[in-house]
C-alpha cells in the first residue's frame, strides 16, 4: 500500500498520529545491490533498514535483495528499473549509472581525487547535490552517498610497478569508462558482471581485476583468487542509497525527513566501515598470502599520465562544466 492513499485512508479509519511518523499500513519497499550479502554495501542497506523499522514503529520494512537479483543479474540495470519504479530502493555505485547517466562517471575520473577530504567535499557537497539533480531528472531521488572506495588492481600474472605492467593482461572491469582506461595502459579489458567475475577469475577467464579493498576485495574474498594487487588509487567509486521518485512522491514532509535521515545515517555508519576496513586491509591482506605493492608518488604520477588520454576523453563526454565544478571542490578541500 502507498502512502498517497494512505493519508485519506488513515484519516478514514480514524487513526490517531500520535507521536514521531506514522505509517497508517505496514509497508514494504524492495532494495537491490549488486554486491554479495557480505560486502558493505550489504551492511549500509541493513542498517537503513533497521532504521526505518526502528522509526516507523514498524510500519516501514526495507527487504534487502543483493547480488543483483531483481535485476537478473545485470548490475547497470538496477538504476534504470528504479528510475521507471520497477525497483523501489537501490544502492548501487557511479561507474554503474554511466550508460544511463554519462555524467555520473565524472566521479571516476582516473586520478580526479588524492585523498578522502577531496572525496567528501564532493560527495558530501554542492557537485554530490548537482550529481543528485542529474539523477531525479531520470526519476531517482538520491537520499545519501556511501563508498565503495579508491579501486585497486589485482591480478594472478604478475606485480603491477609500472604502466608498463599491466600490457597485455586480460582485465575484467565494471564498466564503458574502465575499458577505456585499460585500453590506455595497454590492458586487455572485458566488461562483465561483478556476479561472474570471481569464478572468471578462479578459471583464469581474466587475469585480473580492480575493486575498492574495504567494501568489495576483502568482504568477497577476492584474496582467495588472485596473488597480486597494486594499491594505485586510480579511480574512486562512491555508491548512493535511492528511491524511486514515484514512490517518495507519494511521501508526506514528515515521511520524507524520516527516511532521508536514516539513509543519511545509514550511509555515514557505511562510509565509516568501509574506511576502517581500508586501512587494515592492506596488512590482512598480506596475511592472506597476497603480495600488495604500494606505490611511490613516482610511479603514481607515471600511472596518471598513462591513464590521462582516458580522463580527457571521459571529461569530454561528461561535459567542463560539471567536471570544473568538481575540480574547484577539490582544490578546495586541499
Ligand atoms: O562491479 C564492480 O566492480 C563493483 C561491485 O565494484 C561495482 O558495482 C562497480
């Protein structure tokens, strides 16, 4: 049941708003991810769902549906099923929203960002707002940014020191911007689903792959599969908690500040976890038996110039204005 009817229906029925938000039915709303249940993504999108029940005295229930399921696997679905209300929540990242909405890649712009303070007077700040702007024209009311983080690259082939390194591998990538960039280092790149992507790499289908160590490498047990990785901060990815505009719409104020505000809080506590599994990820990492290579500024530079042939053609589609917007940002926070 939805909420349009349920002001006149609870009115109706005589129900009494007594305190807090109140629900006049018990309401489910579906979220879909497309990472694993063990992923912290998976953990964001529980905690919003605690907190909603929590709020709503138990009117409001989030079911949590991961690995891509209510979009048949295919991960850059789920944006444009939510967009249409196919889907009533999502948390997904960027790079999976860029065939729907170019611009959405401008946050994965090799090398854009050098450190979280960078990351979070965008995400947390006006260019996150214009990105959310973008996104409710498609019909996805973004209530929070999360992360999926700074993506490094791993592999069963060898270690990866220089641009030099990563030619000829065969690389498994998330999406139309990463095989660009792969291209431009002299990878061999293959899009494919983050779903088949393990077994890809266990039957040696791919060499390797790029993931962010705290939300995705370490929670899917990537370390199981591949003996190397390059902690090259090339390319940061941040994930977002929507709505479907047709369902928010149907939402009182009161309604709408309750459920912006736990996703808000949700996506902090996820932000948080996501961090702190980061930075001891690199020494559990290790323990596991991976060999990490930590570049030098030097060979970050060298990595950067070799991907800038990738950033002007993707700064290009998503257009100077936005990518300004974002670069003052940064510059700001420096
Ligand atoms: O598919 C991936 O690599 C993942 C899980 O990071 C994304 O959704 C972009």
């Amino acid at each position: 049941m939805k909420f349009s009817r349920i002001t006149g229906t609870a009115l109706a029925a005589g129900f009494v708003v007594a305190m807090g938000v109140s629900m006049a039915s018990a309401q489910t709303l579906r979220l879909s991810h497309n990472t694993g249940d063990t992923t912290t993504w998976h953990q964001g999108a529980e905690r919003f769902a605690e907190l909603l029940a929590e709020r709503s005295d138990g009117d409001l229930t989030v079911r949590v549906f991961p690995n891509a399921q209510l979009s048949g696997g295919d991960q850059m679905r789920q944006a444009e099923m939510v967009g249409r209300g196919a889907l009533d929540l999502v948390v997904t990242s960027a790079i999976n929203v860029t065939p729907l909405v170019p611009e959405m890649a401008v946050f994965s712009l090799p090398y854009l960002y050098s450190n979280y303070d960078q990351v979070d007077a965008t995400t947390q700040g006006a260019p996150g707002q214009r990105m959310a702007d973008i996104l409710l024209e498609r019909g996805i009311v973004v209530l929070a940014w999360g992360e999926n983080g700074f993506r490094e690259v791993t592999n069963n082939t060898r270690p990866i020191r220089s641009p030099e390194d990563m030619r000829g591998l065969n690389m498994r990538v998330a999406g139309p911007m990463y095989i660009d960039v792969m291209n431009a280092l002299g990878a061999n790149p293959q899009q494919m689903q983050w779903g088949e992507t393990m077994s890809a790499l266990q039957q040696g289908v791919v060499d390797g792959q790029e993931n962010p160590i705290g939300a995705v490498i370490i929670p899917q047990q990537v370390y199981e599969v591949q003996k190397y990785l390059t902690a090259w901060h090339y390319s940061y990815d941040p994930i977002f908690l929507g709505i479907a505009q047709s369902v928010w719409d149907e939402y009182d104020a009161d309604q709408q500040s309750m459920i912006r505000e736990a996703a808000q809080e949700a996506m902090a506590y996820q932000r948080d976890i996501t961090r702190e599994g980061t930075a001891e990820g690199i020494a559990f990492l290790r323990e596991q038996g991976m060999e990490v290579y930590e570049p030098s500024n030097e060979e970050l530079a060298a990595f950067r110039e070799a991907t800038q042939p990738a950033f002007d053609q993707w700064a290009e589609r998503v257009g100077p204005e936005i990518v300004g917007m974002f670069q003052d940002a940064i510059a700001a926070a420096n």
